[in-house]
C-alpha cells in the first residue's frame, strides 16, 4: 500500500490543485454560487478514489511482489496479474534470471578448471619432492635430516594450498562414512612421525573406550587433525615435549581433543584465531605461522556438521576440541 500510495502521490496532489484551481477561475469569473462546483469536486474527488481502489486491488499482488523480499532466486520468476508492467517486469526479470544463471555456470565452470589444475599441481610437485627425499636418503648427515624437514615443510603447504581450492566446493568433496577415530589419530600420527622426531615434541593418546566411531569424511577428518596436530607441535617446541591427543564421550557427543602445554593463545588474540590468515602475537614468534590452520578447521567442520572448541590461556597450552553430534556418534547409536 505504500508503495502504491508513493507512485500516485504527483497524481492526488495535481488533482487536488486542479479542483482549486477550477473553483477560483469559477469564483474570480463571478460565480459565487459553489455548490454546484463542490458537488462537481466531490465527483471528481470519488472518481479519483474509485480509480485509486480498483488499480490498487487488480495489481496488489504486483505491488506485494515488490515490497517483499524473496526468499531464493527463483521467486523472481513468479507472475503476478497480467498487466503490461507486470508483464513487462516478468520479462525484465526472466532475462535477468538467465544473464545470471548463464554468468553462474560460466564462474562454476572457470572454478572447476582451477580446482583441477590445482589438484594436478600438487600431486605433480609432489612427485619431485619424492625423488629428493630418495636422494636424501644417501646422503650423510645433518644434510639428509635437513632436506627431509624441508621436503616435509613443502609437502604440508602443497597440502594446505590444495584443501584450500577444495574448501570452495567442499560439499562436492564430501564422502561421509562411519571412522573409527582411534584408527584415523594412529594414521595421523604415523604420518607426522618425523615431524614429532625433528620437533622433539610426541604425541600421547588415551581414548575412554575402544572403536569409538563417527560419521564422518575420514580425508577431511585426517586434514584437520593434522592442522591441530601441527599446531600443538609448533607452539609446544622447546617449552613442552609432549601433547596429549584424547578420544571420550561426552554427554553423548563424540569429542576428539588436542592438547598441548606450550604458549597458548594471547586473550587478545581469542577472538580471531580461526580468521583467515590471521597470526595473531605467536605468529609474530613463529615465522613459519599462516593464519590458515584453525580457519580451514573450523570453515571444513562447520560443513561438515561438527563443532570447535578450544580453550587457551597464554603459557600454558591450548586445548582444541572437534565435537560430533549425538546423531554423527554412531557408538551411542
């Protein structure tokens, strides 16, 4: 109504004016009988009124469809009465509609090719990063073990850089499956062998009962532990040689927690650790910090359904939970 009243609001102000007018060329001209004239004005006031009720009540579903906010896109595409601006509009957002759909698919298309390209690059990189760590192997030491840290180091950013393309289709990436997560933390673990060894920082995993088991995307899962691993080994060197890894059931929830007891998070910083590339104070400490781990945590377990904790208090180690829900924890089921 609004919206109806602001369109034709030039129309009842000139109207108004035009029936004053007419009435004081009436009185200027020496008629001074303006019954008659008010009677006409009245007409012309109710046939104005009239006309307002019937073009507002035949397009007021026109005027709703534009004072109210839609819900999806394809709400652009319902008629209204078939009046010619209404038909008109229709058109003009029909066309748009498909502009969009076309600027869309050609986007998503440009997406996949440098998501594939992507993929491609990294395993490609990979392959040479084998071959010097074979060469490696022959050669004395401390230069072998440096190599092999260095190679170790371009393997995890490779790996960063990759899941970073995937996380802008991540719900195509999806493969949810029961894990066991005894089983996933031994394979991280295993994986991140020389790092613990170079870092002099192990793990220690305890778990409240055997083949605890979530639904879950094991490759995600894999990564983000590893991210939380990686995090606790970096801020944990040369204060603390261990971090604790635990597995236990809480209220019903399934809860996969990493703990370590180096620096912790500043309480300035708490509020930002899982922005994008954002470091913080550490990250000022440790150079080798990009701001992506605990984003990419979070953003991959936010689709996924799960919840981050984490608790921290600086100089004395952080805490990171990933939480799975009552109905991820197939155990309880």
């Amino acid at each position: 109504m609004k919206l109806f009243l602001k369109e034709h609001a030039l129309l009842i102000v000139i109207q108004i004016i035009q029936f004053f007018v007419i009435l004081a060329i009436y009185y200027l001209d020496g008629y001074h009988n303006l019954l008659p004239a008010l009677y006409a004005v009245f007409l012309g006031l109710f046939f104005l009124g009239g006309y307002l009720l019937y073009h507002y009540y035949s397009r007021r579903l026109f005027y709703k469809r534009l004072t109210s906010e839609m819900e999806s896109l394809d709400q652009s595409l319902q008629k209204t009465e078939q009046a010619p601006i209404s038909e008109a509009l229709d058109r003009l957002l029909k066309n748009q509609y498909k502009h969009y759909q076309e600027q869309i698919k050609r986007l998503e298309s440009r997406q996949a090719e440098h998501l594939k390209f992507m993929d491609q690059w990294v395993h490609q990189m990979k392959t040479p990063l084998s071959v010097i760590e074979l060469i490696a192997q022959n050669l004395d030491e401390p230069d072998s073990s440096n190599i092999r840290e260095e190679t170790d180091r371009m393997k995890t950013g490779l790996n960063t850089i990759l899941y970073m393309a995937r996380l802008r289709t991540i719900e195509q990436d999806f493969q949810i499956k029961p894990v066991e997560l005894a089983k996933l933390v031994s394979e991280v673990n295993h994986e991140n062998k020389r790092f613990y060894i170079r870092n002099q920082v192990y793990p220690q995993f305890t778990q409240d009962k055997d083949g605890m088991l979530v639904e879950t995307d094991e490759k995600w899962l894999f990564f983000m532990l590893s991210q939380l691993i990686h995090n606790a080994v970096k801020y944990s060197k040369g204060k603390s040689k261990t971090i604790s890894i635990s597995i236990y059931d809480r209220a019903g929830e399934a809860v996969l927690e990493v703990k370590d007891y180096g620096v912790g998070i500043p309480e300035s910083d708490k509020q930002r650790v899982f922005e994008p590339f954002y470091t913080g104070e550490n990250g000022r400490k440790f150079r080798e910090s990009t701001g992506m781990g605990l984003y990419l945590t979070s953003e991959a377990a936010k689709q996924l359904g799960h919840r981050i904790e984490i608790d921290s208090k600086a100089g004395e180690g952080t805490t990171v939970r990933i939480i799975f829900s009552v109905t991820q924890n197939i155990t309880t089921l």
